[in-house]
C-alpha cells in the first residue's frame, strides 16, 4: 500500500531520532546526575504538558468491512483539531498509538495553520514516540499564548480484532459472518483512532463523520445529521457532541437493527443483532432506560444533557459495558433478555448494568474526574447508584439490600489484605496506561460504592443528593477532584442543619487515602467501644505501610439492643466508652451493614446472638443476618474469634429461608471447601451441609408445588436456586435424581428445553457433573447451538462441572480457538474449570505454560488478567504451591502481568495466609464437622 511505504521510510527517520534522542538523555542525565536530578524530553514523560488546550475535532473514519489484499482490515482518517495555546511552547505533543500517518509536500507528518492574524511557526521535525504513545511535532518558532491553531492529519489503522480503540468484531447470522466495527477508548485507546489531547481533563467537541457501506448503520455520541449515499456507500455525519472527554467517543458500523421509544424530549434506541431485535430480546431493556432515565433526571435535578440515548449489544466486549456519551456499548448478555430462557439473575443484571451505564450520563460524563487517580469516584459512585435506578424500576425486588453481598462482603475480602490499596492514589503515580487499567478494580467499584453508601447514609439521602446536585450543576462540562464534591455535600450539610462530628472532608479522607477498614470491637460488659485496622492475616501487619491517619478511622455506628434500634453512635478514636452498650440482653451493631466495617463482640454477647439466631432469628434484620455469618466468618480467619464458634452461626440456617444468610453461608463455607475438598475433611463436610440444605430444599419443593411453578419473590427465586445446586453438591439423591431427569429430557428432545430458565446453571452443572461424556458432549453441541448469549454462558460455566479430567483438559484447550471459545470469554472459562476441584490444577497448569500467549493474546488492556490469576490461585495452601507461585512470578517477569500484577501479589499472600490456617484449623474443622454430621 502506497501510505504503509512512506511510513516504513518515516520508521527509518524515528530510529534514528530515537537514537538521538538516547544519546541526548544520556549526556544530560549525567550533567542532571551531578546535580541530583534526571532531565527527560518532554515526550519522554507520559503526561501532556499543559501548554495547549483542545477546543474541537473534525474527524472522518472508513472502516473496511473486508479484509485487503494483505488480509488486513484496516480503517482510514482525516481528522483535524482546533486547539488554543495557554503557555508559550516550540512543541506540539499529541497523543497518537499504532497509527501510520502520511506525509505532507514537506515531509512531515501533520499540516499546522494559524487561525488567528498571526501566522503558524514551520514544523521542524515530526515523529512516532512509541513508548509514550506521542506524535510529537517540534516547530521552528512559537506559538502564541491566546490564538487557536488546527493541526491536520490523514492515517491508516489497524481495525483488528483486539477490542480496543476502533476494533472489528465478528458474528454470524443465518450461517453468513458479519463484521462489526465498533469502538472502546476508554481509558487511553482513542489514541489508537485518531491523533487526540488523550486525557479526560482535555475535554472538547467532536465533529464526527462515518464512511460506511451501504445498507449499514453508522452510529456515534452524536444524532445522525446528513446521510450521504453513493451507490457504494454512504457517509454519515453526526450532530457535534458536547465538550467531552475523548475517552467517552464510540463509533459503530454495523449490520444491525433497533427497537425505539421516545422519553420527552429523548429519542432511545436498543440496538443489536436483527435476530435477537425480532425476537424481543431488546424490549426489557428498553423499558427500563426511559423508566431509568426518569429516574436520574430527578435524583440528580439535571435533565438528562443529549438529544438521544443509544444503547447496544455487541458480541465481543472485553467489560460489562461502556458509558460513551449517548452510545453505551454491552457485552450481549448484559442488555439482551429474552423472558423464555433468561433467568431473573439475567434480568436483573441488565437492570443494574443499564442503571450504572446511564448514571455515568450525569456523574462522570457531564462532570468528570481531572484524572485516572480517583476513578473510584467515578465506578464507586455509578455502582452506589446503580442499585437505586434498578430498584425504581423494579420495586418488588429488594435490589438495594443486596449491595451487602455483592459489593460490601465481596470487597471486604480482598481490602482486608495487606496489599490492598487506598481508594485514591497520588496523581503522579498513576501514569502509564497499564496503571490507569489496575485501577479498575474491586477496591474501585465495591469499596467506593460501600463507602458512598455510608456517606449516604449518616448525611441522610435528601442531603446526599441535595450536595450531588449542586456539585453537577457548577461543574457541568467540566473537571474535578474528590474534594469538590466533598465541599458541595458541607455546604448541604451546612443548609440542612445536619450534626456531623468532623467535616465531610475530615471523615471521607479517613476512608478514602487509606487502604482497609476497621473492625470494631463492642464489650457489652463494659460499654467500651474500640477500632482497629482489619486484617485478614494477623501476622500480615509488618507489610502495611504507615498511615497519615494511623488507621483509625471516623465511625459512625448504628445499632439495635434486644431488636430495638437505638440512637447513632460516632467512635472519633481509637476507643471510647459509651454506657449505653453495655447491655444484659444482646447488642447488634452495624445495623443494615450500612457502616464499611466488621463488628466483633465481648463472647457472652456472641452466645447471646447466636442464642437469638437459634430461638428467634427474624428478629434480626436479614442483611444482619447475613452480616453475623459473613463477619464470624471472617473474623475466625483474623483469629479475633475461634473458627467454630463461625461455624456456629450457620447451625439455625436449618430454619432460615431467606437468601441473603443463605447466600453468605454459602460463600463462607466456600473457603472451607477450597481448603479442605481435596483433604479428609470434605466428606465429613458435605455430610454437614446436606443436613443443613435438605430442609431448604423440601421447602422449594413444596413452594413450587413439586418444583411445577416459579417462586413469586426474586429472592425466593434465587435461593430456589441455592437449594438446588447445594443439595445436589452434597449429593442428595432426590436432587440428583431431579436434576439428571430433566436434563435427560432435555436430551431426549433437544428442541423442547423444558428446564425453568433460573434453574439451568444449577441443574447443568449437576447433570453434566454426575454425567459421561454423553452429557458433557450434547452440552457442548448446544452451546455451539445457542443463539442467545445468556443461554450459552450458562452452558459455558456447567461445561465446567465435568468430573472427567480428558473433558476437562479439552476444554481449557478450546480457549486457545477463539472460533470455540470467544476471547473475551477465555478467562471465565479457565477460572470455571479451576473452581471445580478436579480442574484446578488442570487450570493452573494450563495458565503457567500458555502465560506468554495468553498475556499477547488478551489485550494488556483487558482487566480480566486479574480475575484470572486470582481464579487459578483459589486452592493454593501448600508450601508447593506457593513455591510454583514464586516460579511463575520469576519465570514470566520479562512478559509482565499487566493489570494481574496486584493480583499476582494477593495471590502470594493470600497462599501464605491459607497455608497457615489450614495448619491450624485443620483438625479442629474436621472434629467439629464429624461431631454435627452425626
Ligand atoms: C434496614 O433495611 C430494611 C430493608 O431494606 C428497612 O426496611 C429498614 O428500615 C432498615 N433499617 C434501618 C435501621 O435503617
Ligand atoms: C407432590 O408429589 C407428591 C408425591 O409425588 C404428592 O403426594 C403431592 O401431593 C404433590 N404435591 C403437589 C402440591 O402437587
Ligand atoms: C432416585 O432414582 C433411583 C433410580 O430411578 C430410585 O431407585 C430412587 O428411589 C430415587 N431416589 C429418590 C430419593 O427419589
Ligand atoms: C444445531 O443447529 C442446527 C441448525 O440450526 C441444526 O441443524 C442442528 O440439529 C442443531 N443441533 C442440535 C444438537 O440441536
Ligand atoms: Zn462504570
């Protein structure tokens, strides 16, 4: 091709600037050196300078739907941007990654006029910084302070099928492939697609104009404005977009058709597949965006700032979902339902994805963070918020409670970990793309949603949205650091009266600049309450670094006596008396888990609770419940607590019914199966726990009329669930006859799957565990079949559940065939197969070798390196396996983890802790477990 010619002579000139630019560094590091200090170039660093500002972009993309003759699909721009000069500077440094630019009559690789009197300087030099992903332009003069000038380019890129910046994506239908070219910028690849000022604070307007062929649909942030049609193709421009981040662009060429409603003034559209458009499988989605939208535009007393609201399902999607400014991009399963063969878990997970999606539309995209440092913020607040659009459309389920066990309890695990992370990092820390990507994780959406809900909480939510508002509207198309919205809360705080014992500020910065959280102890006895930093590794305590806040933290406790709710408690020190604890009857603290924090108790005060739970436990409230597994558990494994006296809290679950204890439990005793189902133990174990099941699943049975209806609650549906899947494990036989029945139904008639839509994970597993090749085969040949994601991601897990280590080795090697296993679905089904106790190993052994591959394969962008590391590494709790942990970190240090560097250290010390605990726990688990088995 001709442009790829002229760039390969241009990669001649940047190596040889390369060079020069080393041996530049060299002789000025060693003058710096002298004086203590190293001299890097400007394009050396990763930030841009703030020497110029973006004011908008004129941009024209061709994606090529066909492979060229090379057997490339490539997509090619012109794109110019308007920018202002704010400090004087000789540099224009713009961020540009993996494109190939052509050049101008002079050579040079961008075209600079002056749109000011004054004329532009002359391009002295142009060239690809690689490592900082730079296109940098060095100039004969100066730009001037105050006068705008357009930098023009023209480029080819590569539209591969790495789901990152403008990205092609494949699918078939009706036996003919499609090809998608769709986008994710998010958080540094618009770079990738166009040369742009690639940093949230550098917010403008984009002109945007699609080339496309004919009879496919362009869609952008913007409404479609002109369609131009030839007799090949068609050229799509869309209305300007509001200032705004490059990182929230989307751009889609697609084969795909759309269900639409209009919401006032806004204009919503669900897009996907025509098959799964024909067949409903959009419409719960759309109902519940405008229902969703509503809902914002007075929680945050802002309308909702576009003309249109797009949202679409895409077939390979390395996240749940995207929030681009008015284009919101799904993995399939998060925004598709069909009512015939989805579970309710599907719908509400649509629900709540689409609700964090459109959340952002306000907080993150109308107002957005200065930078990557405090993503928290930005995902923690989203995830908070979430659970309230999903539960305004859908009021009968109870959503809101289970933040608990989704977010709360599942964080606490992984921040009770000495190498946890404070919610926000320092700026300049947090530079490099791969770091920008690590900051996407756990501690960042659950444990921001937690403390959020906290603040929510003690400030009352009229206050809470009150502060919010006022925050959105002042910084409206503009940026902002934490501390803002802090400031706009006080001044809520201020106007409503509300008595706090520190600022806003004061108490956030406890929990927000320093990593875990307290567990507070309550001695009923004497009515002192105390903190201290929770950790999960007692003897993990000499690896915290130092604290400014010297882990203490600003407290605020809620709590009932003998089932009675009592007056609001602050704990401001490290310990304080408060006479009111002290209590002959039993104390409950943490009411509603609404605190980010585990509570223990003086012992007669635990007996008292558990005496309670045994007698009397709906007295309790349930997400507390719950609470007093998931904290006894927890709490053991700190050894605040003897581990049996955890394991007691689960002996009333014989009379519960509910699913949020049921659930904790459940994850609970998960750790003790992971540690102990390739020990003696399990069996004495499972005997436990079939004990403690049956009832529950005797209960559904009867609920259901012989499993022949579904139950009415959405909890009740899930722990129907629960039921099913832990008698089935423990191996009750009624259960398995159940479930083998139905699936050899099923097999019997492979076009009539009868089975009920929230019962086929459970019942698959099941069936494909107690089954032979038989099952696991006509498994595999329907989820090759299944046309609906959900469906097939269900088979995808139960594959998984195979007790035979052939079937297992086969599949983990189908992850390396992407026309088997999609990429973005090659993790979850390696971490499926470690779950299962006869595949762990399997999955580890398969990880270590194929590292290489997997890490070059997977996208460094991608953040599922972490989920997998951490999903292989479940087990571990020898001293063997730490040292193949210790192996793997040395062998692969020249590859790299990426975003699964944090994870391969939680892995480390999480294999030491359990190594530990198992040596301690040992025999003690397997009396207790032998003992109540009888
Ligand atoms: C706890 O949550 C339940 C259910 O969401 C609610 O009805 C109750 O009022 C809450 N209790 C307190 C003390 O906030
Ligand atoms: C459930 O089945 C049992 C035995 O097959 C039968 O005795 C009972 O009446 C059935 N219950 C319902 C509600 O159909
Ligand atoms: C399970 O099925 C087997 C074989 O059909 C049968 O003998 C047994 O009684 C069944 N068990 C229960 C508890 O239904
Ligand atoms: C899978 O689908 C194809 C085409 O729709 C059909 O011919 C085939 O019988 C299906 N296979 C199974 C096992 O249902
Ligand atoms: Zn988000």
């Amino acid at each position: 091709m001709e442009k790829s010619r002229k760039v390969s002579k241009l990669c001649v000139l940047c190596i040889v600037l390369g060079v020069l630019s080393v041996a530049t560094v060299v002789t000025l590091w060693s003058i710096a050196a002298t004086q203590g200090r190293v001299v890097t170039e400007p394009w050396d660093k990763y930030r841009l300078p703030d020497t110029l500002k973006p004011d908008h972009y004129n941009l024209t993309l061709w994606p090529r739907l066909t492979a060229n003759a090379q057997g490339l699909y490539v997509f090619t721009g012109e794109s110019y941007v308007v920018f202002q000069c704010v400090k004087v500077t000789d540099l224009i440094l713009i961020h540009s990654n993996k494109l190939n630019y052509s050049t101008s009559e002079d050579g040079h690789l961008a075209k600079l006029t002056a749109l000011g009197s004054k004329p532009a300087p002359t391009i002295k030099n142009t060239w690809l910084q690689e490592t900082t992903q730079f296109l940098v332009i060095q100039l004969n003069g100066k730009l001037a302070v105050g006068e705008s000038y357009q930098l023009d380019t023209e480029f080819v890129g590569e539209l591969a099928d790495d789901l990152a910046g403008f990205y092609r994506s494949e699918y078939e239908e009706n036996g003919v492939k499609r090809v998608v070219a769709t986008s994710q910028m998010h958080p540094t690849n618009a770079r990738k697609t166009f040369p742009c000022f690639d940093e949230p604070a550098m917010k403008a307007v984009f002109h945007i104009t699609l080339v496309h062929p004919r009879g496919t649909v362009a869609l952008s942030n913007g409404k479609e404005q002109n369609v131009v049609k030839t007799e090949a193709i068609s050229q799509t421009r869309f209305e300007p977009t509001k200032t705004m981040s490059t990182y929230l662009l989307a751009l889609i060429v697609c084969d795909y058709s759309y269900v639409s409603s209009q919401e006032k003034d806004i204009l919503i559209r669900i897009w996907a597949r025509r098959k799964a458009i024909n067949e409903s499988h959009g419409d719960y989605a759309l109902n519940v965006t405008g229902q969703i939208l509503s809902f914002y535009e007075v929680y945050y007393n802002t309308s909702y700032p576009l003309a249109k609201s797009d949202q679409i399902a895409l077939p390979d999607f390395y996240f749940g979902a995207m929030e681009n400014w008015g284009l919101v991009t799904y993995r399939e399963t998060n925004l598709l339902y069909d009512p015939l063969i989805s579970s309710n878990s599907n719908k509400e997970r649509t629900a709540t994805i689409i609700a964090h999606e459109l959340a952002h539309m306000w907080f993150g995209n109308l107002v957005t963070l200065r930078w990557w440092n405090e993503v928290w913020l930005n995902e923690g607040f989203a995830t908070y918020v979430s659970y309230l659009g999903a539960d305004y459309a859908e009021p009968t389920w109870n959503v809101k409670d289970l933040i608990v066990l989704k977010d709360v309890h599942k964080v606490f695990a992984i921040d009770a970990l000495a190498s946890s992370h404070p919610l926000s990092s320092k700026e300049n820390e947090i530079i490099k793309p791969h770091q920008i990507s690590e900051q996407f994780d756990a501690i960042s959406y659950s444990k921001g949603a937690s403390v959020l809900r906290m603040l929510s909480d003690f400030l009352t939510e009229p206050v809470f949205v009150q502060g919010l508002s006022s925050y959105l509207h002042h910084f409206a198309y503009s940026n902002t650091v934490a501390t803002d919205l802090w400031n706009h809360l006080q001044l809520a705080v201020e106007a409503n009266g509300v008595t706090l014992p520190r600022t806003v500020d004061d108490i956030m910065n406890r929990w927000v600049l320093q990593r875990g959280f307290p567990v507070i102890t309550i001695d009923t006895a004497t009515g002192l309450v105390s903190q201290r930093h929770f950790l999960l590794d007692p003897d993990s305590v000499g690896n915290v670094p130092p604290s400014d806040f010297k882990y203490e933290w600003i407290v605020p406790i809620k709590w009932m006596d003998a089932g009675v709710v009592q007056k609001e408690i602050w704990l401001l020190e490290k310990e304080a008396f408060h006479p009111n604890l002290k209590s002959v009857q039993w104390v409950l603290a943490n009411l509603n888990v609404t605190g980010y924090y585990r509570v223990t108790y003086d012992l007669d005060n635990w007996e008292r609770l558990l005496m309670q739970l045994n007698t009397n436990h709906p007295i309790i409230p349930v997400m507390n419940r719950a609470q007093l597994v998931d904290d006894a558990f927890n709490l053991a494994r700190a050894k605040v607590i003897h581990t049996t006296l955890a394991l007691r809290t689960t002996k009333y679950l014989s009379k519960e019914r509910e699913y949020m204890p049921w659930e904790s439990a459940i994850d609970n005793l998960d750790y003790f199966y992971l540690m102990f189902d390739r020990t003696d133990v399990y069996d004495a174990m499972q005997g436990y726990v079939k004990n403690l099941v049956t009832p529950l699943f005797l209960h559904f049975k009867s609920m259901t009329s012989n499993w022949t209806e579904v139950p009415d609650g959405h909890t009740d549906q899930y722990n129907q669930v629960n039921a099913i899947r832990v008698a089935c494990s423990t191996g009750l036989e009624e259960c398995l006859n159940l479930t083998k029945g139905w699936y050899r139904q099923w097999m019997d008639k492979p076009g009539n799957n009868l089975i009920r839509p929230n019962l086929r994970t459970a019942v698959y597993c099941s069936a494909i565990a107690a089954g032979s090749a038989e099952e696991w085969d006509f498994g595999w040949s329907m989820f090759i079949n299944a046309t609906v994601a959900s469906e097939a991601d269900k088979l995808m897990s139960a594959l998984a559940c195979t007790k035979d280590p052939a079937l297992l080795k086969r599949y983990l090697e189908y992850t390396l065939d992407s026309d088997k296993i999609r990429k973005q679905d090659a993790t979850s089904v390696i971490v499926y197969i470690a779950s299962n106790r006869r595949g762990e190993k399997l999955a580890w052994e398969f990880v270590t070798e194929k590292w290489n591959y997997m890490f070059t394969q997977y996208g460094v962008g991608s953040f599922s390196f972490s989920k997998l590391i951490s999903g292989v590494t479940t087990r571990f709790s020898t001293k063997a396996e730490l040292d193949q942990l210790y192996t793997f970190k040395q062998d692969n240090a020249a590859i790299g983890f990426g975003s699964g560097t944090g994870a391969l250290e939680q892995a480390i010390e999480i294999t030491k802790a359990n190594i530990k605990w198992v040596k301690q726990n040992q025999n003690e688990v397997w009396d207790w477990f032998l003992s109540e088995a009888k």
